[in-house]
C-alpha cells in the first residue's frame, strides 16, 4: 500500500511531496500533463511558449526567499529583469522579481524529478474505509494510508466534502477567475518593456515573454491577463463566444501598444476558473490525524505561488508533529 497519495502537482502538491518523500513512499497523481498546475507553461507547435498562469515570483516570507535563493543557486529559476512598467502608480516594493528558468513551471518539475508521478490521471472519487483511503483513478483503484489534496477549494470540496470537519466547511472561500490571452506579434516591433500593469477596464497585466531570454523566437510574444472584474463578467460563458472575447482583450492591448491587429499572427485564450483567492483563512492547512486526510494550497494563505508553499510546509509539521 502507498503510505502517501497526493493529489496535485502544483507548487502545493510538489513542495509535500518533496518534503514527505525523504522518509516516505509517495505517489502524486495529477490531471494535467506535467508537474506546475497553475504556473504551468503552454507551449505550441509554431515554438511559441507562455507562462500562462504564474507570472513572476516575488517573494516576502523569509524561509521562502531563502529556499528561491538555493533554487538560484541551482540554476532552476532566475532573475527577471528588464523594466517592468506599472501604470497603477502604486508604491513598489523592493526586492527581485524570479522566474523559472525554462518556464515557470521549472521548481514544480525539480521538486518531483525523483517522485513517482502519474500525470492525465484524474483522482475521481476518494473513499475512507476504516483505516486507509481508496481512490478512482482513470478507472482504477489505489489504496494509501495517507491522502494529500492540494487543488483549488471548489474542486477539494467536491471531493471530500463528507469527510471534512464542520468548522472547516463553515469557512468562506471564494475563488476568482482570470482571462489569459496569448499572442505573437510581428518582431520588427520593439517594445523595451518586460511587464506592464494596467489600470484599465479590461487589462490587469501583460508580460513580454522576449524579455525573459529563455529561447530565440521570430515573433513577439505577449502574455496578456484581464482584470478580476473583467474576468468575472465572462468566465462562465466565454467558451461559447471565445473568438469574440479573446478580440475585445487583443483590441484593448494592442490600442495602448499603437498596434494593428493585423500584425498579429496567433492568438489563443485561456479562462481560468479558479485563479486565486483573495482572502485568506486563519489556518494555513488542515489535517485531520484521525482519517489521515490533508489539504493545502495557496487558497489557504492568499493569492500567491509563496502562499502554496508556506500552506505546504506548515501541513509536512503536522504530519510529522
Ligand atoms: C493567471 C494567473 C496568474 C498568476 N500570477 C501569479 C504571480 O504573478 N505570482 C504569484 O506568486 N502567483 C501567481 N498566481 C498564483 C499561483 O499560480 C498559485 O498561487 C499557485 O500556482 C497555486 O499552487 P497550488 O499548488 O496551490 O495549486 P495548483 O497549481 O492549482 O495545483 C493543483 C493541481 O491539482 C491538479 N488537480 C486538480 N484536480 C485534480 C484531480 N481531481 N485529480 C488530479 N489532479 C487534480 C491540477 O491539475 C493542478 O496541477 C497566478 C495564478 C494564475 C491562474
């Protein structure tokens, strides 16, 4: 039987597993294709690549700078320099911005490069029989004594919703989307920016993906996310009117760049349903010893990747408490 299944490859899901494999036998089952969840990479045919969800990292917490500066040291993530133009006005904070080396998922695929991974394997139902966990995956059933969560809240909920504590399902969690639009435009346009964000009615940020010199490309890429108001109005029905909407975001970039839209050469859009959360809870993971059931993930702590990892470590010390 496996001591340890996880659930979720993503910074939360990684960084657990990482920390449990060291005395423990852990598989980590994954929906997607590869290790990063939400700061996974979309790559496509024509070479073109984006970090489509997590953009940069920008730390605060000090154990986690410190675990980004031997990632650093590793050459698993960099630097992202350049300048990065914020139209909001508000006051920065100092400190480095990181990136991953080859895309942002890199830290998730160091962290598991030793695990025991099975990915575009969906876990579809968990059940608790009396001292270990069952759960259908693709079709086919796993047996561990310890189950580890770490997707978005709505979709732990559920999945576990009748195994969790009362005061844990009085807590209000809400998860906001975001709309991500990827495009590659004609090179001849330089435009000495890494990042830009916006204060804008349908904008939120845009990143350069040329400015993070990772591979050589004959067209410029742009990585371009909408605003939280802009992203609620239409996350529940964009997949009927895609081409539409991606256009309304395209238009609105490419109109403060004094860019034609026939200079744009590919074009797709991605809805994330649940990208963050803005409000934190009080605990950062949750554990219940007597079912051997954890969770963690970013929601927990707020928006952030660092908040996936801090929601991560603080569930590895109740395990091992
Ligand atoms: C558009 C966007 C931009 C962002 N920008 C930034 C940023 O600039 N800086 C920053 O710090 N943070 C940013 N974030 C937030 C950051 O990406 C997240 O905080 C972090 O990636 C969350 O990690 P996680 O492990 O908690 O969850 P996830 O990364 O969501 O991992 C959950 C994993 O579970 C898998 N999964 C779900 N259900 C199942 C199932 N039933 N069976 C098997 N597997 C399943 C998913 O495939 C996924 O891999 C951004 C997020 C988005 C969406």
């Amino acid at each position: 039987m496996i001591e340890f299944c996880i659930l979720g490859s993503g910074m939360a899901g990684s960084t657990i597993a990482n920390l449990l494999s060291k005395k423990s036998s852990v598989e980590i089952f994954d929906k997607a294709r590869g290790a990063g969840g939400r700061s996974s990479n979309r790559r496509f045919k024509n070479g073109a690549s984006f970090d489509h969800g997590l953009q940069y990292i920008f730390p605060k917490n000090k154990l986690f700078k410190r675990f980004l500066i031997n990632l650093e040291r590793k050459k698993i993530i960099k630097k992202w320099e350049g300048n990065h133009l914020d139209l909001t006005l508000r006051v920065k904070r100092p400190g480095n911005k990181y990136i991953g080396k080859k895309s942002n998922s890199d830290i998730q695929k160091y962290l598991v490069k030793n695990i025991s991974t099975n990915y575009k394997s969906s876990i579809d139902k968990i059940i608790y029989k009396k001292d270990h966990w069952v759960i259908l995956v693709n079709n086919k059933f796993y047996r561990c004594r310890n189950l580890i969560l770490t997707c978005p809240y709505p979709q732990m909920l559920t999945l576990a919703r009748k195994y969790l504590k009362k005061n844990f399902l009085k807590e209000k969690i809400v998860m906001q989307p975001n709309m991500t639009a990827m495009i590659a435009i004609k090179k001849d346009y330089n435009i000495p920016v890494s990042s830009i964000r916006f204060k804008n009615k349908i904008l939120g940020w845009a990143t350069n993906e040329n400015s993070k010199n990772r591979f050589k490309t004959k067209f410029n890429l742009w990585t371009i996310q909408s605003n939280e108001t802009f992203a609620k109005k239409i996350i529940k029905k964009y997949k009927k009117r895609k081409k539409f909407y991606l256009q309304v975001i395209i238009k609105e970039f490419l109109n403060i760049l004094g860019l034609k839209n026939s200079d744009i050469f590919f074009k797709e859009l991605h809805g994330w349903k649940y990208s963050h959360n803005n409000e934190p809870i009080k605990l950062n993971s949750y554990w219940d010893k007597k079912l051997r059931l954890g969770i963690c993930g970013d929601w927990f702590n707020g928006p952030r990747v660092e908040d996936a990892w801090i929601s991560a470590q603080d569930l590895y010390k109740k395990i091992k408490k």
